[in-house]
C-alpha cells in the first residue's frame, strides 16, 4: 500500500497517551520511533491479508487480522528494531491478550486509530465499519481489546460488550461483538 508512510505516522500521532502504547515503549524520547516500528510491523503483517481499511490516505485506520487457524504471531521483525526491554514487553503483552482471545474462530480489530488533526469526523467508526461487514459477512464475531477505559464506553456505544478483563501485565478489557 503506498500510504504505508502515512497510516504509520497517523498511528503514532493517534497514540502517545494510550496505556498500552505508553506500557510498551514508556520512554518519551524513543516512543515516536519505537511506536512507528511496532505499527510499521503490524500493517506489514496484515497489508497483504487486504485487511486493513483507512480513510483519506491514513488519517483514520483500522488493521484486523482474519480468523485464523493458527497462531500466526511473529515479531521477527520488530526483535531486530526493538531493544530488548521493550520486546520483552510487546511479548508479554501479547501472551497475555492471546490466552483471553476465543478459541473458536472470530475477526480481530488489532488497531483503530485516527490521527487527532481527523477527531470527530467519525472516520473511526467508517474503517471499524469496514471490518465489522467482512466478519458478519464470515458468520463470525468481531474480538478487541483495549487498555484505555474511556474506549470501552466508545465500543459499547457502537455495539461491543466486554468478555474479559485483564489486570496483567495492565489492565485490558477484551471484547466481542456478535454478527448482526
């Protein structure tokens, strides 16, 4: 996708205060670099899977990740960017998400994030949209997770209900939205 650039930089800017973000590379000065190398490294595992929706070039994005068989998580890409610390954290992270994810088959929202200068135009909603549709679509429920409490009420609000929470490695609220 030649707006790989622009979705990457949107990301960054949409995230510098999120819980997770800030867990995973707490560092104000390396953040911006670390962050753009951690979504730079999610939108090339899922740009060829043609499931990832944005709106005027990156501004608002969204990156889901098809129902699987198989856990297809690997961060060899990121163990050569990422020093050890911070990998060390995007590891336990994930193995703290995947063990509270469903085991039977469902769409994943990894990211939805729209850059602040694009707020309020509901574009969020739009990429979200795009994803919801594929999973109904397969028959199969829609799955995120969040770690800034002001989200969940924004996802209950579109249709999401909380089916798990986390306290480790922070606090993580794990939801699913049923095919309409």
């Amino acid at each position: 996708m030649a707006d790989r650039a622009r979705v990457v930089s949107s990301l960054v800017a949409s995230f510098p205060k999120d819980p997770v973000l800030r867990y995973l590379f707490p560092d104000e000065g390396t953040y911006p670099l670390y962050a753009a190398t951690f979504f730079g490294h999610l939108f090339d595992k899922r740009v060829q899977k043609g499931t990832i929706w944005t709106i005027e070039r990156g501004a608002s994005t969204a990156i889901w990740e098809p129902p699987t068989t198989a856990n297809a998580s690997s961060d060899d890409d990121l163990s050569a960017h990422l020093p050890a610390d911070a990998l060390a954290r995007v590891r336990a992270y994930d193995r703290a998400v995947h063990a509270a994810l469903p085991t039977s088959p469902f769409w994943y929202l990894g990211v939805l994030g729209t850059h602040p200068d694009s707020a309020g135009r509901r574009w969020g909603h739009a990429v979200m949209d795009a994803g919801l549709s594929r999973a109904a679509a397969d028959g199969l429920p829609a799955v995120l997770e969040t770690s800034n409490p002001a989200n969940v009420e924004v996802y209950r609000r579109a249709g999401w209900q909380v089916v798990r929470t986390l306290t480790e490695p922070l606090s993580i609220w794990v939801m699913q939205q049923q095919p309409a």
